[in-house]
C-alpha cells in the first residue's frame, strides 16, 4: 500500500444561489477589482493508504458522492497525489 493525499474540492454549480461568492465579489470590485464571476469553494484533504493512484481517487470520488458534496447543488473534483515519504 501506498500513501496518498486526496484533494476534494466542492463548489456549488452554476447557478445556484452563493451568497457568501455574492458578497465577496462585491467586495472585491468596490476595491477596484474587475472580476467576471466569483465562486466560494470548499476542498477536503483526505490522506488515505491504497494500491494505487487511481485506487484511491475512486475512494475519494465514492467520499465525496456519498457525503461531501450534493450532486443536485455541487461540482467536485478530485486530484490525488503520492505523498513524500
């Protein structure tokens, strides 16, 4: 078994209401900044031991279906990387 870091990061879809993106957007281009769009997101660090790198992006895609992301509000994406011994 391997040691690996798998980065989960979940925002919500295009479309649905985020205040807290709404917010700091405003924020944002009262300072000055021009921005198209602005999206919050959350990611997850999960370290988990598997066979392989693929072996553990299905367990951290099962994760995030399962409990850290809604697929009817949030998009997910998982990146996984060996961990330095």
């Amino acid at each position: 078994m391997t040691a690996y870091t798998a980065t989960v990061t979940v925002r919500l879809k295009r479309g649905v209401l985020d205040p807290e993106a709404e917010t700091t957007q405003k924020t944002l281009e009262r300072l000055g900044f021009e921005l198209a769009d602005l999206r919050s997101a959350d990611q997850f660090e999960v370290d988990l031991d598997a066979d392989d790198a693929d072996s553990a992006a299905e367990r951290a895609d099962e994760m995030a279906q399962r409990l850290l992301a809604n697929p009817t509000l949030h998009d997910y994406d998982v990146v996984v990387e060996e961990q330095a011994e």
